[in-house]
C-alpha cells in the first residue's frame, strides 16, 4: 500500500471527529486499527468514509462494522449511556494503555480500545462500563467528553455469551482467507477477549 495516504486520511477524521462530527468515531476507530499497515480493504473503507462524510449523510456512518459484532447484553438490546458528572477520577481503557484522567489532566486525544471504563465518584462510587471502541477527548478545563457508540454497564454483559462469542471467532480468524474476513474476525477476537477481561477483573 505505498504511495496512499492512510494516516494522513484518517488523521483529518480524527480532525473532524473533534471539530463537529463525533457521529463517525466508532468507524474511524475501527479503521485507525490498522494505520500501521493497512491493506486494499483498509483503504476503500476509508474511502468509503470519505464519501459518506462528504456527502453529510451520517444515517450510515455509525453502523459500520457493526455487523461484524454484537455485544453479547443480557435482558436488553442496547444500553446508551450518558454520564455527566463530576467525579473524582476516569480510567479509561486507551490503546496505549489503561489511562487515568484527573482534574487537571493534560489536554489530549485517546483512542478506545475494547475494555474496561471506570468511572470513580466520591468515596465507594464507582461505576464500570464495558466500551467497545471510540475517541476520549481531555480538555485542560478538567472536563472531558468520551464518544462511544457502544457503552454497556458491566453487569448487563453475559459470560456464556463472551465465552461463546470467544469460541466462534477464533477459529474464523486462523481459517480467514481474504483482508477483510481477518478483519472481522480480529475485531470479534479482541472485543470478546476484553470482554472477558473486564468481567474477571
């Protein structure tokens, strides 16, 4: 893939996640995984991105990939979380790791990884919640906005269904025979093995 501008692609949605379009991070999430070698089916997604975004139409944009993969919740479909607070301390699962956000943190921008967001208010309150993936935005006025189109209370997440969930991908992803079948089957295999980390930890 020499010679395409992927990370320069997905930086400007990174851009305008930020700026007026946090409707499309859970896709710019999913193709940023691959930035350090993205393959022909990498790209047309973000190509395909590209025209959805240059077209104003956001209607499709978040569901992409969302047909790879179904959080395994129990007693409901989908669990949207809105959480405005103020609270003593955020950690949140990043790609570069596990990250604690306190007031006066830094300014900064973290990609989600599948994981573990724990929310610490005063005293015992704390709140967990499995994420799927997503942008956490850290602003230096001690305030900060997480973006994720999948946000579910740990409690409502089903350990047979993670471990089922666990069984079936694995072997799709040794067997997969094209970029794009890898793809699926590395999401579903990461997610599910965060999954499963989040409800042992």
């Amino acid at each position: 893939m020499e010679g395409v501008p992927y990370a320069s692609a997905v930086g400007s949605l990174i851009d305008a996640i930020v700026c007026t379009r946090p409707d499309i991070s859970q896709a710019v999430s999913v193709v940023s995984m691959f930035i350090t070698n993205p393959g022909k089916a990498h790209w047309e997604a973000v190509k395909w991105v590209l025209r959805q975004f240059l077209s104003l139409d956001s209607s499709v944009i978040a569901p992409i990939h969302r047909q790879f993969l179904s959080l395994p919740i129990r007693n409901c479909n989908l669990v949207c979380v809105l959480y405005i607070s103020q609270v003593d301390m955020v950690i949140i699962p990043a790609t570069t790791g596990r990250m604690g956000v306190l007031p006066g943190h830094v300014a900064a921008i973290a990609e989600l990884k599948p994981g573990l967001l724990s929310v610490h208010g005063g005293g015992s309150d704390t709140r967990k919640y499995f994420v799927s993936s997503g942008f956490a935005f850290i602003h230096a006025n001690s305030f900060a906005e997480l973006v994720a189109v999948e946000a579910v209370p740990i409690d409502h997440i089903d350990p047979n269904l993670v471990q089922k969930g666990l069984a079936d991908f694995t072997p799709k992803l040794s067997s997969a025979a094209t970029d794009l079948e890898k793809a699926e089957a590395q999401i579903g295999v990461d997610v599910h093995s965060a999954l499963n980390a989040a409800l042992s930890g």
